[in-house]
C-alpha cells in the first residue's frame, strides 16, 4: 500500500503501524510527533495504531532552541 510521509511517497506492508513506521524509518522516537490525516498520534498509540493505505504522514521533529 501506498502511502505519504512528509510530502514523500512510500511503499509499505500492510498492518503496518506507527511504531513499525517509525522504526523502518530509523527515526529516534525522542522528540517526534507523528499525525496522521492531520490527526496527531500519541506515542502511546503507536504501537496499536494501524496505518491505512493513502494515509498522509507528517513526522516532526521538536527543536531546542533560543
């Protein structure tokens, strides 16, 4: 299935989750938010959270600074 994360195009199995997104990523999961359909995720739920084919993904990464 086919989906989008940050605007790029992916292939991925399905029954896919959050948290196997995030890790075939390799993307530490300190510091990320993910939201799905402009719906944010919580960490908790990644795990449980089945991503669906077309869904669109945006990852963001939080920033310190000044």
């Amino acid at each position: 299935m086919y989906i989008k994360v940050n605007n790029t195009a992916y292939e991925i199995p399905e029954q896919t989750t959050v948290q196997q997104l995030v890790e075939q990523l390799k993307m530490s999961t300190n510091g990320i938010a993910v939201a799905i359909n402009q719906h944010v995720v919580k960490n908790t739920n990644w795990p449980s959270t089945i991503i669906k084919n077309q869904d669109d993904i945006l990852i963001i990464k939080s920033t310190q600074g000044g």
